[in-house]
C-alpha cells in the first residue's frame, strides 16, 4: 500500500491512499478518535469509483504525526492481544 502525504504541517496532516479500500484508513481514524488530543480524525473518499481514500487528521497540542504514531502502535497492540486470544481458543 503507497500512501503519500498531501499536508503535513505539525498539528494537521492528510495522506492519501494508493487503494480503494477504506478498512484501514477507517480504522486509523476510529482509533485516533481514542485520543483527547485529536480534533479531527475522519477518512473519506472523493468519489467511490475514481476517488482515493484520504486521512485528515487534525490535534491541538501534540503534533498529528505523533497521534499518528500512537494510534498506530495501539492498533498493533489490540491486533496481538487478538492474535493471542485466538491462538489460546484454537489450540
């Protein structure tokens, strides 16, 4: 998956996604809502057959690079308490 940041000024960035598919900027944004910090996280696309998926997030102390980076390690968190419990109940 390419992403390319179209802003990225401190308290405010917006990336743009190579694929179609909304799950993870969806999921990046629901997690980044976790955060008291983050103004503004929501995920769009333009157009459903010729858009791509944006993420624009926006913080109010904390630099959105760094909501970023938090939302994401909680998200690698979650998925291996995940991986875990499902490793437990399989086997």
């Amino acid at each position: 998956m390419e992403i390319k940041a179209i802003k990225n000024e401190g308290k405010e960035i917006i990336l743009e996604f190579d694929s179609k598919d909304m799950t993870f900027p969806d999921l990046v944004a629901h997690e980044l809502l976790n955060d008291s910090d983050v103004s503004f996280a929501g995920a769009s696309i333009s157009h459903p057959e010729i858009g791509l998926p944006t993420l624009v997030i926006r913080t109010t102390k904390k630099s959105a690079s760094a909501a970023l980076e938090s939302a994401l390690k909680r998200i690698e968190e979650n998925a291996a308490e995940l991986r875990e419990g499902f490793a437990k109940k399989k086997g």
